[in-house]
C-alpha cells in the first residue's frame, strides 16, 4: 500500500480539469516519470506557483468536479510521481477519480461543508495530514490545532488500494 | 420492473458483482489509439503480462498524430503498430488507411447495439449512438480490458432527454448538443448515461445521433445512448446481413435493447429545439453557450472542420454547401480534415473538396489534427478558432488560443466573414 500521509496543499476552485493538471502536450510522454515537472503546469489560481507549490505536498485538497475533462490517466501519474496519493475533493469526475483507485491511490469526496471548514480552518497555514486507512479518518494538523474527519469508501475501492491496483486485481480474479 | 438500455446491456454482459454496485462486464470492443494506448503496452510488458484477451476484438488505429511529427511520436506509433502485428491484431489501421477512431470505428462496423466498448478515450461515448454502451477509461482499465476483456463500473444511471420540436433551417445537432450542455451544466450528467429520445432523435441520421452522443462527456456524461432503430438497421446493414434474415429480423433483435416503458430514469428533461438558433460557445467550458447572432463581433484567426463530432461526409456537405462558390476572408485559415479516408473519397467523387480548396481551405489527411493542438493547426497566443469540435478548455488547441464550438455550417459562414457568423440570417427567418 501506498503512502497517504504528508503535506497538504489546497487548490481552492471547482473545476480544476485535466488538461490544467497535466497540459496535453504531454500525453506524448511514454514513462509516467517524465510527467512529474508538469504538474498542473498551466493551472491559473491565486498564491498558485506552478513547481514551487507542490513541492513538498503529499495530498491535494480541493472543491468540486475535480478531474474532470479527458480520460487521460496522466493526471493521477502526475501526482503519483510528485508522491501526491492523495485527492480530498467536494466531488470527482467518474474517470479521474477511478483512475486514483485503479493505481492503488486514495480519491475522497467529503461534504461540502467539511471541505469549507477545512478551507477555512487550514488553508492559509502549513497543514499536515495523517491517514487512517483501517479507520477511514483523516487527521489534520497545523500547529496546536488538530481536526479529525470520517470518510467512507466502498468495499472495492479498499480492495483496490490494498491490491496495489487493478491490473493485479484484476489478473488474479479474472 | 422495466430496464434502461444501459442495464439490458449490463445484465447481458456481467461476469461478477465483486462489490455491491460494482459490475465487471465482458467487453465485445477494446479500441486503441497511439496516445493512451503505447503506455498500457509498455506497463503491462513491465508487469510480465504482454498478453491480450483476443486480437479479433481488439480494434486499433494511429489517428491523434499522423503522419508522426517528431520522434515521440513517431515513437508511439511504433509501439502500437508493433504490439498489432506481434499480437495478430487485424483490425489495426495506419496511415493511408487511418482516420478518427471514433468516426473509422462506427464507419466499420465495429459498434453493434447491445454492445459494450471501452477506450483510453474520453470520446467513446460516441458509439452509443448505436445502442451500445461505451466508455472512456483510463489507461489501467485499458491495460485490464486488453489482458482480460473485462471492465468494472457502477451501473450508472439513466438521464433522458427527450428532444421535440421542429429545427430551424441553419440549425443541427451540433446546436442541440450545445443547447443541451448549456442546460445540464459540465457536471450536469456525471456519472450518468444520457439518453437522447423524442421525435427529433428518432428522425436524426446516424451521424447526428454520433454527434450528440459525442459530446455526453462534455456535461460529464459517462456515455450518451440512443435506442437503436430502423436507421440503426439501415446504417448497419451491409455488416449485419448474414446474421439476419431482412432488415425486419434485425430490427426485432435490436429491440432487445430498447428502454422498457417502466424504465426508471435518474430524469427526464423535455427539451424543445424548436426556435434554436446556431449556438456557439465563448468561453473555456462547454456549457457556455451563446447564440452565435449575439457573438458576431468576435473576429476569427483560423476555422477547423472535422474531429470525431463534425468530420463525418454529412458535416462536409453542410459546411462546403455554404462555402459553394465563395472565398473564406484572407485573414482566415481554413482547415478542414475529413474523418475517414472514406469519408475523404465520398468528398473527393462529391466534388467536396474542390469547393473546400476554391474557398481557399486546406485539405489535410483523415486525423484528430488541430483537434487537440498537439499536431497541425497549433493556435498562437491570442488566436482564435471556431472549430467543429467538441472541447475548448485553455491551451486546448495552442497555450493562450481560444476555441469557439460551433456547427459545420457556422464553421463555414465565419471562415467567409472572418468572424463568428451563422450561416444566412436565422434571426431575421425565425422572427
Ligand atoms: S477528434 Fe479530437 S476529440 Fe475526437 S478523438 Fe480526436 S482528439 Fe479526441
């Protein structure tokens, strides 16, 4: 299984599309290693610099209908070989977020309103979160302040991160 | 209780319920095209596992970047030309026979109602026109569909959208789809199959109906889905012909997937398209959406016809009917890119393409080209397109380009004017 602690960086827009995660001049790339200083290279959001922000952030917290746009696995590539494995987001679009759990990724939709309060509470400061997988909570942390949140997710998308991906899942079921 | 189309499909096709909600179904397509594809073969091979489920339902094609511009992508032709040959893969197409997968794939065949497809592709959402229920994946599912021929999904929802009324002179599918995107919204349909019915549908061509399912994905649709008919018959037929007896055999298997009158949909939208005018859009999103008489200051740098939404011989004859006799503004470039080398002949012995080249166009080979801005017809900075296809994200065809989408027909009136123009004056005819 995959890491899914570390640092949190936070894209505060809807929306946010693959072609901004990984530009399509890229999908020329055949190994995911070359893609890893493209992420979300042309992504226009305030306080956002494109290499420098990254750097450093293991999960991504973001608002709704994130991934959304191509097919392209690129996008979770992306992030895998940044070492971001995990996405927290109002929503997903269906492929993307497939995607994160068929590379053995975590993809979590949490409520609207949990989203805004983590905004709120954690956005402008330095902010760490610790994954319990086996209890389904993330843990928060930035300074003194620490904020724990459930979050669910279904009997296969488990199976998958535990696999390690659905290609050997799927090998070894079918 | 009654069944969508999509859960017929589903229920003809699963193998396991490995969770609840999740189905693997078996797989009758497994497209491939030179981008997405070259990484699944060459993750698979780094796995031990360079193997596939079965060549003759594997369906492969170079169609993003063709003929190859630099090594990369030369390089990722090799790869997949070289995994067709070293598999027995028959149904590969390169150069001089290649075209937009998802107009060269319906164009043979391939696509069958009932059927279940998939690709690295977020376009293949277009075989549902057929009755089909087809999906874009990424390249993991990819790998999983070509070693094993499997596929898990939830069942997704059904979305309807029943589409009446009468369309205006000037106005086409490529207009409905825009209207209907604008009202869904980007995320409208996510995780939802939309289902396109009514009477407008039903009197729809095969390539109108491939064009509205195109375009699902644009309101985050997983695939968009027409109940297959006797137009579905038709266009199938030389394919089909020693399966059935006649036409009224085929039809009745076809009805196996039908929607059931009880069928339970997630909506029904009543959309009335009568008193549409052409519609393009103005921003980076598909749903902004605007009626082009109301977007004629907007000057255009270069005009695309083709892609896998509008690059069909229907589309061509739209658009060279308005350009017969005419010359596109000399501030213009005129691309067009005919689908398939099919629909390139069908132009060519129509005289298409000489009203095209008198107009002052350029004719390229069948390619996704200006498309997806990473092969010909790249926009500068600043530079706008009105294009026939079906995305205009930023950078989409050139890092600071802007693309409207429009109509074949609109493509062709605006490369005349040099700015966003419908074809005639609707406004002034519908009033
Ligand atoms: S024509 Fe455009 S949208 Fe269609 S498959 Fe090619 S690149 Fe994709």
């Amino acid at each position: 299984m995959k890491n899914f602690s570390g640092n949190v960086l936070f894209l505060d827009r809807s929306d946010i599309n693959t072609d901004e995660i990984i530009p399509a001049k890229y999908l020329t790339e055949i190994t995911k290693d070359a893609l890893g200083p493209h992420l979300l290279e042309d992504l226009c959001l305030e306080g956002f610099i494109p290499g420098r922000s990254t750097r450093d952030k293991q999960i991504v917290v973001s608002r709704a209908n994130f991934g959304c746009g191509s097919s392209r696995e690129h996008a979770p590539w992306a992030f895998e070989v940044n070492g971001i494995h995990v996405v927290i987001a109002e929503s997903f679009a269906r492929i993307f977020r497939q995607n994160m759990f068929n590379g053995g990724m975590l993809a979590v939709e949490l409520p609207a309103d949990t989203i805004a309060d983590l905004f709120t509470r954690f956005a402008t400061t330095d902010t760490h979160l610790t994954t319990d997988f086996e209890n389904s909570t993330f843990t928060f942390t930035a300074g003194a302040s620490r904020h724990t949140v459930p979050f669910t997710l279904s009997g296969f998308d488990r199976a998958l991160v535990n696999a390690g991906g659905w290609v050997e899942y799927a090998d070894a079921n079918y | 209780m009654g069944r969508t189309i999509v859960e017929k499909i589903f229920d003809s096709h699963r193998r396991d319920n490995p969770f609840d909600d999740v189905h693997v179904i078996g797989l009758d397509v497994v497209a491939c095209h030179e981008i997405t594809t070259p990484i699944a073969i060459n993750d698979l091979a780094a796995r031990g596992k360079d193997r596939v489920f079965d060549p003759d339902r594997i369906k492969a094609v170079i169609d993003h970047v063709t003929p190859a511009k630099d090594s990369k992508t030369a390089e990722q032709g090799k790869i997949l030309r070289d995994w067709a040959r070293r598999h027995g893969i028959r149904d590969f197409f390169d150069i001089g026979r290649n075209g937009v997968c998802h107009a060269l794939f319906p164009e043979k065949g391939f696509i069958r109602p009932g059927y279940t497809a998939i690709m690295g592709d977020s376009h293949t959402c277009t075989y549902g026109a057929f009755g089909a229920f087809a999906a874009g994946v990424g390249t993991t599912d990819l790998e999983v569909g070509i070693l094993k021929g499997v596929c898990a999904f939830r069942l997704p929802e059904t979305l309807r959208i029943d589409i009446t009324g009468t369309l205006a002179d000037g106005v086409y599918a490529k207009d409905v789809i825009l209207s209907v995107i604008a009202r869904l919204g980007v995320n409208g349909a996510t995780n939802k199959v939309i289902e396109f019915s009514g009477p407008v549908v039903d009197s729809m061509s095969m390539a109108e109906r491939m064009t509205l399912c195109n375009m699902a994905i644009e309101a985050g649709g997983t695939c968009g889905i027409c109940a297959p008919d006797q137009t579905t018959v038709d266009y199938l037929w030389d394919f089909i012909k020693d399966d059935y007896r006649d036409k009224t055999e085929a039809l009745a298997a076809f009805a196996a997937y039908r929607p059931d009158a009880g069928a339970r949909y997630a909506g029904v939208i009543h959309h009335d398209v009568s008193g549409l005018e052409p519609l393009a859009t103005f921003g980076h999103k598909p749903d902004q959406v605007k009626p082009v008489c109301d977007m004629t200051h907007q000057k255009v740098d270069q005009v695309y016809i083709g892609s896998c939404t509008n690059g069909r011989i229907e589309d061509l004859r739209v658009a060279a009917e308005v350009l017969r006799g005419q010359t596109i503004a000399p501030t213009v470039r005129g691309i067009v890119s005919p689908a398939t080398p099919r629909i390139y002949r069908q132009a060519m012995a129509e005289g298409l393409i000489d009203v095209f080249m008198q107009a002052g166009f350029c004719v390229t080979n069948p390619t996704c080209g200006a498309c997806l801005g990473m092969s010909n017809g790249v926009l500068a900075e600043g530079e706008v397109c009105a294009a026939t296809t079906n995305r205009n994200f930023n950078g989409r065809m050139g890092i600071g380009g802007m693309v409207h989408l429009v109509s074949p027909a609109t493509a062709a009136a605006s490369a005349i004017a040099g700015h966003l123009a419908p074809a005639g004056n609707k406004r002034k005819q519908g009033a």
